[in-house]
C-alpha cells in the first residue's frame, strides 16, 4: 500500500494494478490514523494509488491525481481537461504536484497545480518513468527502459528544460533526494545506489538486500 507521514498521522491507501488498464486491487480507500498508535480513521473510500504525498492541508495519490483533505471528504481530480495519468509517482513541491505518468497514457513529467488546474508536460516522450522527487535545484526521476526508450536516472530544471542524464541504471523502483546526491533503490539487484545531483560516479551504497 502507499503511505506518507506528517507530525501528527500516517496515512494510507490501497494499492492498484494496471494490466490493460488501472484499476483498484483489494483494500482500496484511503486512511489516517495517529503516528503515535490509535484507531484508524477512513478519509475516503474510493481513493488507491501507487503512491501518495501529503502537505498541511490535502493527501495526495498518483492516479489522476487526486487530492483529498487530511480531514477527510471528497476525491478532487487535479488534471483538467479530461486528462487523466497513470502514475507510479507523485512528488509535492511549492504550489504544484509533480507527476511520473507511466504507460499505458502517454510517459512524461508533468506537473498540475495543487488546487487543480490544466496539466503541464515538462518532459515528454520519456521510457516508463518510475520514481521521482523535486526540489528547489530540479526534478529527478528514473526510469525502466520500454520499448525502443532507453531509462536510467535524469534531471532537469524545474521548468522541464536542461535534461540530463545521471546514471545509465533503469532499475529504479524509488528515488530520493538530499542537497548533494540522488538516491535510489535497483528493484532486480536488491541495491541502493547515489550519484551527485550535477552528475558523476555511481556509488553502490549497499548490495544484496533481500
């Protein structure tokens, strides 16, 4: 299941498959309860992701994407248009949600405004990204290789331009970042790896985790 944390509650949603298309597995709904041990509390019923992210004032899920109030309510879809992405990851910086739309919609970093709004392709016609996180210095993602795309670990400036790439590794099942380096787990040789966020060296941190 997906999860996300602030200072006062954990907060979950079931997770979903998407075979020829997205859709709910077992358990779907999205849920709080407090971090320091209590009852569960159901937000929303309907709500399933891959992933989710919270700020003060909404939880957020990479399908659509959707927000919910941390109090609880109703799902809001935050791409107009009639856009709807299928994502395996969603990052929250300043005012917009990041989005890394997969297949079977068109893979491309996106980003929407928190409050909704119309979405913003900043990086098309990738692979099938898989992770990503953002910061002031950019946005970093990974991706698998499909099809005739290759995957690895990029970056680009806020705004989608400057696109680089980091490491030729496509392993990626999640990412994160600090102020020097971008981190990342390999999901079929059990490692977790770093690279400088300008680029250089990979570094295997750790190997042959079960």
């Amino acid at each position: 299941d997906a999860i996300a944390i602030d200072s006062g509650h954990v907060y979950w949603a079931g997770n979903y498959t998407i075979g020829s298309g997205p859709k709910p597995m077992s358990g779907a709904g999205l849920f709080s309860a407090p971090i320091g041990g209590g009852a569960a509390t159901m937000l929303s019923a309907n709500a399933w992701s891959m992933q989710i992210a919270v700020d003060d004032t909404n939880v957020y899920g990479s399908i659509g994407p959707w927000s919910v109030p941390i109090g609880g309510g109703a799902e809001t879809m935050l791409a107009q248009g009639g856009t709807t992405f299928v994502s395996a990851a969603i990052a929250l910086y300043g005012s917009d949600v990041y989005v890394a739309a997969t297949p079977p919609g068109p893979p491309a970093i996106v980003s929407i405004p928190k409050t909704g709004g119309a979405p913003t392709v900043l990086v098309p016609n990738r692979a099938q990204p898989t992770a990503i996180a953002v910061d002031a210095t950019g946005i970093y993602w990974g991706e698998y290789s499909y099809l005739n795309q290759t995957g690895g670990i990029f970056r680009a400036a806020l705004d989608g331009t400057g696109v680089a790439l980091l490491s030729s590794d496509d392993d990626v099942s999640g990412i994160a970042i600090d102020a020097d380096n971008v981190y990342w787990s390999a999901q079929h040789t059990n490692a977790i790896l770093s690279v400088p966020k300008g680029g250089g060296a990979v570094v295997t941190l750790t190997d042959g985790l079960d």
